[in-house]
C-alpha cells in the first residue's frame, strides 16, 4: 500500500466496496457506512447512463450528503476491450484526480468487487500510485445457493466456477470432473450449456437463477420450464449432485 | 417450502444467517437486523462453550432484546462424523421444538451458511417439516481477496475451491488445471500443500492467510516466512497467476 504525499497533504483512497447481488439489505454494515458518508463515489454505467450498482446501493445513497459527487465510468457495450479499456483509461484518470485533491473515492461494485468484477481494471490502475481498499460483498454465487437452499459445498466436495463463455471442452471437463460447478455469465451460451449438461449426465443436478435478489429474479429448478432463448447477462447455472454421500 | 400448521397456529421459520469471516461490520444489513430482532437464536459452540459465529455478531447481540434466548449445539473436536450428527440430532430437536411453538429461530454461521457451512446439516434435518430461509453471508475466499488486493478471477478465467483434506491427487490436478485455486482448511495440511505448490511451480503465485477480519488475522505473501508447522482450521492458500493475460 502507498501512501504518497502531494503538495504536502496526504493524497485520499480508493475503495472498492461490493454492494452485493441485489438485495438492497444484502450490502454490508460497512459498504453502507463508507457509501452514505463518502464525498465522492464512482461506479460503472452503461451507455443510456443506468448502473447496477448504483440501483443496489440506493438505500445507502439516499442517506448520503446532498452535494455527494458522483464519477461516472460510461461502459459501451462491446465486446471489443480496446473500447473497455478505453472506458478504463479514463475513469481511472477522473479518480486519480480526486485522489491528488485528497479526497477519497469509493467505487461501487455489484456483487464482491475481485469476483469477476470491473473494479480489478480500475484497482490495476490505481494501486501502484495511491493507497487502495477493498471491502468484500456477496457474490451472486452466495445469493444463488440461499435462494436455492442447496449447499454449495460440503466437507470433501469439490467446487468450480466457470464462465459461460469458455470452450465446450473447458465446461464439459468442469462438469466431470467436479461436485459442485457454477456456470457464470450464462446468458448468450444458455442452449449451449444446456446440451452440456445433458451430454454429461448432470441436467438433473442443475438449477438457473438470473437477476438474484432484485424484482425480477427468475429462478428455474426444472430445466425442461427453460426456453432455449438467450437470457441476461446476469445468469448462471448452480449444478450440485443430488445425490451427497456425505450429508447426514 | 413447508408452512406447516401446528395447533391451528401457524410454526415458526428457520432463518440461516451468515456473519461472515470475522469483522462484524463485514455483516449484511439483514443479517444485523435479524439477530437483533430474534427472540431466538442458535449457534454452534466448542466444548468450551466458545462460539465464533456469536463473537463475530456481537454488535448485533448487544442490541437484541435482554430476553433474547439462545440455544447452544455443543460440537465435540473429532474426526468422529457419529458424534457430530448426534450433536447435530440433538441441535435440531432443540430447535425444532422453538419452530412448533410458533417462534422463528435465527441460526448463526460463520461465513456463508451453505459454503462448508454447518447450517447445511441443520437444515436437512428440518427443512423437509417448517419454513426455511437463508441469508448469504461474506465467505472468507472474498475476504482474503480483498484483504490481499488480489482479483480472485478475471473474464476467462477459471477457479476452484479444494479442501486441505483432500487427496494430493486432486490438490495438484486444481493446482495445474485451474488459473486460480483456493484450498481452504489448510491449517492441518500445511507441509503437504507446500510441497504440492512447489511440485506444480505455482508456489510463487499462492499466499497464505489465516483468522482473516480477526484481532489474530494472519497474511504471508512470501511463503517463505511460513513455518511447515500446523496452522488453525480457519486457514487457507489462495493461488492466483501472477502473470495474467487479460489484465490491462
């Protein structure tokens, strides 16, 4: 951790605070205090200006100072990470600049900010130059399970995330291989997946959840009530065996 | 979900609440609010009498109603799985006769309740008869990440959770197949997965960390430093390439 001096004042921190799935009760006690009382925050928007995180984080924003400065990191949607890094380049120059001011800035993440979470493009950065924090959130993984009442893992069981995106050969190998497999970002590859968890004798096993903890949470426990349209991307698939040798 | 009815009275729920690793201000707003408002709640202790869930909510207990009662499942130390589940039969009666007379029953874990939870044991055992919930809670992977700045996993890669108690088979399988590996449980394995750390040229990625969020809160980035005498249950490695393609 840095701490750099700057025209002789200390220069502020960056903090990186997960805000959790979904659930506004589901934030922190500390991603609520850090988030009503920060001078100035930043999160993430895609191009009409919406953020996730922001939504999620209401509660805590509504106590917060009325003058409380907000840095908006606009995110095209793209699959081109020249355009995101881009995004990156310039959101993180915006923070710098409060940081050189002395000011804190807390950035707002959905779910854990190092969980595949765009903070760690910020994070990489920053750090080098200013002190940084993170404060931990609940992964939709987590909220998925609770929703679920499923056990995520238990004693020897082993347990994998994957994103929906890898190679069929990289999920099929997941889904031998482990008791336990997430299957994130499922969205676009949801007919895709769906074959694999056929192929693998694991469709019995599997649940989907999309949107956990927000108004329009859909989870589905029988695959067959599935379409094989695509879904969002705030998806994924929790495949745990129903047969658990080690759960009396 | 059952809503059974007993007496023409409607029973009382199961709540699972996580209080995560170790900092209790690392608890959700649900979880502060539904310890402090429980007329009832249950935890599992050593046979000391010693409970961490109960010290980690300890802010929340001090604000809950004087009355508040609390059912203690004492758990022997033992490898012995007939004396756990004997304490885990006697912990649900105890509970189970709460649920019947109409009153909720909170239940603290450390941690997320269904990630190698003992709740999950709990909760087999009544979830089939009275209304259950659960509310996720931070695991200790998401703390150690944050606490060590580390993005646990970026877009494409993958992750997997072993147990220290595992095969040496299978720890060097995650070690060698998966970009990021957690081996939680670590304390009592420590020699062993320092030697498969080395054997799979990923001892330079890993860091250790132990009572991670407590006044005791141990972190090794340098391994080096770490003795190869046993560590406590409540330990683990976090092995992240150090080198990562995508991370820009």
């Amino acid at each position: 951790m840095k701490t750099a001096i700057s025209n002789g004042s200390a220069t502020g921190r960056l903090i990186g605070v997960g805000v959790g799935p979904g659930d506004p009760e589901l934030l922190t006690l500390k991603a609520f205090r850090l988030i009503k009382d920060a001078a100035v925050i930043s999160y993430i928007t895609n191009d009409r200006g919406l953020s996730q995180a922001k939504q999620i984080a209401r509660e805590a924003l509504q106590c917060a100072p009325k003058n409380q400065r907000h840095i908006e990191i606009v995110m095209p949607m793209s699959t081109d990470r020249t355009l995101a890094n881009r995004a990156y380049d310039q959101g993180a120059q915006a923070i710098q600049a409060i940081l050189e001011s002395g000011n804190d800035v807390v950035f707002l993440c959905e779910g854990d900010p190092l969980f595949f979470g765009s903070f760690a493009y910020i994070l990489a950065r920053i750090k080098e130059k200013f002190t940084c924090q993170v404060v931990a959130g609940i992964t939709s993984i987590n909220a998925a399970s609770a929703a679920l009442m499923d056990p995520l893992t238990l004693q020897q069981e082993t347990f994998t995330v994957v994103n929906g995106r890898q190679s069929d050969q990289l999920i099929e190998q997941a889904l031998r291989h482990h008791d336990t497999v997430v299957i994130m970002k499922a969205g676009q590859a949801r007919t895709r997946i769906l074959a694999l968890l056929k192929a693998t004798n694991r469709y019995q096993d599997a649940s989907y959840l999309e949107y956990i903890g927000r108004e329009n949470e859909r989870i589905v426990t029988d695959l067959d009530q599935l379409g094989i349209e695509a879904g969002p991307y705030f998806s994924l698939f929790i495949v745990c065996r129903h047969q658990r040798p080690f759960f009396t």
